[in-house]
C-alpha cells in the first residue's frame, strides 16, 4: 500500500491504472515533439494524407481496450493477490531479483507477441478482420500505439502481460515499474520519429524506425519483433535490415537494404 494525502492506494491499483496515464502523458510529450519536422519518419501531410483512419477513431479505439485491460488486470490481481515475497528475500539479493524477473518478463511478452502477431499477418482471416485495423495506421504516431480491434488487444497486450506477469513472479509494485516502462516503450516505437540521443534508439534495435519497416507495404512481412528484441526476427528470418536516410524536404526515410533474403 501507499499512503497519499491520507488514503492507501492499493499496488494493484497503480499497476492497473498507471500505465495507462503514462501512455496519454508520453504520447502528448511527442504530439509536441512531431511539430519538428527535421526529426519526423514521415511528413505531417503524409500522416494525415496516408493513413485510414480518423485520430478521433483511434482515440475511442485506445480507450475501449484500456478500458477492456483495466478490469482484466484487476481480475487477475484479485486472482493472484498481493504477494510481498519480495520482501522476504535479502537485501543483497533483491536486485538480483528484480533483474530476473523483468528479464524474464520482456523475454515471454516478446516471445508471446512476436508469434501471435506473426500469425495474424500469415492468417489472412485474422489479418483482414483484425490486425489490419492496426495497419490502418500507415504513418504510426506516439497515441495510435495500442489502437487494435479489442480481440488483438485482449490476445496480444492483455494476455502477454498477464503471462508475463505469471511466469515472472514479479509483485503487483514491480508490475508498476514494468508495465509503465513497456508502455513508455511500445509508444516510442510508434512515434514516428528518430530524436538524437533518445535512449530506446541506443539500447534497443527494436524501435520507432524498426517498427516503422513493417508497418510499410515492403515490411509488412518482416520485422513482427515487439516490443523490446529482435530475437525472434533474427531467428526465424523475418528481419529486415534497413538504412535510415534524411529526406531532401526533412526529416527521415526508412529504407530496405537490398540484401535482404528476397533477393
């Protein structure tokens, strides 16, 4: 529990509700940050011109699914209940144990989303009833992030989480740090833009010009790899090396290097 102004407020609540606030909080900070058109992957006419769905859709989109993962996620903490064997264990070893468990956490979300993700696009049922609402999104930007059909969301996002929190045996407070930090994660990769300096970019090669491959025409068969390794891609062949090129009018291109398996 924490105490603020007077009321407790439970773990299980912050780790519920949380993310969801630091999803509209980071979005709104690279709303601000498109403006700049020297950092853009796409142009802002390309964003609006391109893309086939309308920003207030996506918006109603976004919130049903956080709405469908809020109580989902309040289910399953009820379900498990608030362990406090972090407590328990050593000071020395509570580090120790804290790395493992968001390793091994990152490692089954990725796992969980990369093969069911892969699948819709092979599915093309799933892919023409539900994974395209996401591909709608062209030109991605930092809000359209989780912008699924609920299915998607409640398979992909609610269900790894879920597994990851399981398998990870983390505490509802480090499913706090966790799920904020995949948030925060999952919106970089979206934002349509490559900052200098930004740390997602120097630690990850699973980022916003990654992910931006596949949600091209040319990608849209590589690179499922989300959201924080390219293990998977790297593995089973779907990755798809690009280069990043500065446009004559602005900003940033991704492009497929040519020595790709297709060719």
């Amino acid at each position: 529990m924490m105490m603020t102004m007077g009321f407790e407020i439970s773990d299980e609540f912050l780790g519920t509700f949380v993310p969801i606030l630091v999803y509209w909080v980071y979005s709104g900070m690279y709303v601000c940050l498109g403006s700049l058109e020297r950092y853009r992957l796409h142009s802002k006419v390309d964003e609006d011109e391109k893309n086939l769905v309308t920003k207030s859709a996506v918006v109603k989109g976004v919130l049903l699914q956080q709405t469908l993962q809020a109580i989902i996620s309040v289910i399953l903490f009820k379900i498990t209940g608030s362990d406090d064997a972090d407590a328990s264990t050593t000071q020395q070893f509570s580090l120790l144990l804290l790395a493992r468990q968001l390793i091994i956490a990152m490692l089954v979300i990725d796992t969980w989303q990369y093969f069911i993700h892969r699948y819709m696009h092979i599915n093309k049922f799933l892919y023409k009833h539900i994974h395209s609402q996401h591909h709608r999104l062209i030109v991605p930007y930092s809000y359209g992030a989780l912008y699924n059909h609920p299915l998607e969301g409640l398979l992909l996002d609610t269900i790894g989480g879920a597994l990851s929190f399981l398998f990870s045996g983390m505490s509802p407070r480090t499913a706090i740090f966790f799920f904020s930090f995949a948030t925060i994660k999952t919106v970089d990769d979206h934002c349509g833009l490559w900052l200098p300096g930004n740390p997602f970019h120097i630690f990850f090669s699973n980022n916003s010009a990654y992910h931006d491959v596949h949600h091209q025409l040319y990608g849209s068969k590589y690179n499922f790899s989300q959201p924080f390794f390219v293990l998977w891609d790297r593995i089973l062949g779907t990755y798809l090396p690009y280069s990043l090129e500065k446009r004559a009018t602005g900003g940033f291109e991704t492009r497929p290097i040519k020595a790709s398996k297709d060719e």
